[in-house]
C-alpha cells in the first residue's frame, strides 16, 4: 500500500537564503518543508511534528545529541566547514550525513532519499522503502 502523504523534512537553518531555496527545492519536489532557525524551536517541531528526515547547520550540534538520545530520525548535517574533523564530530555524535555547502540540488535529494530508504528499510516496510 503506498503511501500518499509527503515525508516531511525538517530544515534547521540560520541564513535566510539558503532557507529559502531548500524549502523551494524540497516543495517542488513533493517533500513537506517545515523550517526553523533556532534550536529550540528545532527540538520543539521534533517531537510534535515527527519529521521524517533532518536537514541540520553544523551549528545544532547539540540537537544531533539529544535528538539520538530519544529518536532515530535521519540527520543529515549541511554545512560550509570542510575540516575533516567537523564531519567526523557531527557523524560520530550521531548523524547520519553530511552536506556539505555548495551542494547541488541532485546531490541533495539523492541523500535526502538515501537517508530515508534506511530508515524505512530498517523498518521493514519495503512499499516505503522504493518510494523516490
């Protein structure tokens, strides 16, 4: 059985640009783009809006760690820091990528899909799984 609702993604971002065209990209391609720019407003939308992937500035660190500590959701950090360390410290918190700035937009929903694919495969649901 398919599913017909969008997924919805969560963008965690400061820099109103760069906000913008990732809700652009995301709702022409048939994502609901929910967004913030702090995170506390992130942690709140987390918990009541259960989204199912999210698009996080390196800046919300701390929101990789005490989203992992209660949920599994898909964390995909988006970042322009290149230093090997910062990927590496935000994966080993507990991301699940990284992104990092520019990006394209190809590149983009190709990880947002990925992401989503483990998850749902993970959950053994393969309808959702071959969703694209």
């Amino acid at each position: 059985m398919a599913n017909s609702a969008p997924c919805k993604v969560l963008i965690v971002e400061d820099d109103p640009g760069i906000s913008k065209f990732l809700r652009t990209t995301l709702t022409t391609n048939h994502y609901e783009a929910l967004w913030t720019d702090t995170g506390v407003k992130a942690l709140e939308m987390i918990s009541s809006h259960c989204p199912d992937c999210i698009l996080l500035d390196l800046g919300g660190t701390e929101i990789i760690r005490r989203v992992r500590s209660w949920a599994k959701t898909p964390i995909i950090v988006i970042s322009a820091r290149s230093m090997e360390e910062d990927k590496a410290h935000a994966l080993d918190l507990g991301a699940d990528d990284y992104l990092q700035k520019p990006f394209g937009t190809i590149e983009l929903l190709a990880r947002i899909r990925t992401a989503l694919r483990h998850t749902r495969t993970a959950l053994e649901d393969d309808s959702i799984a071959l969703q694209g």
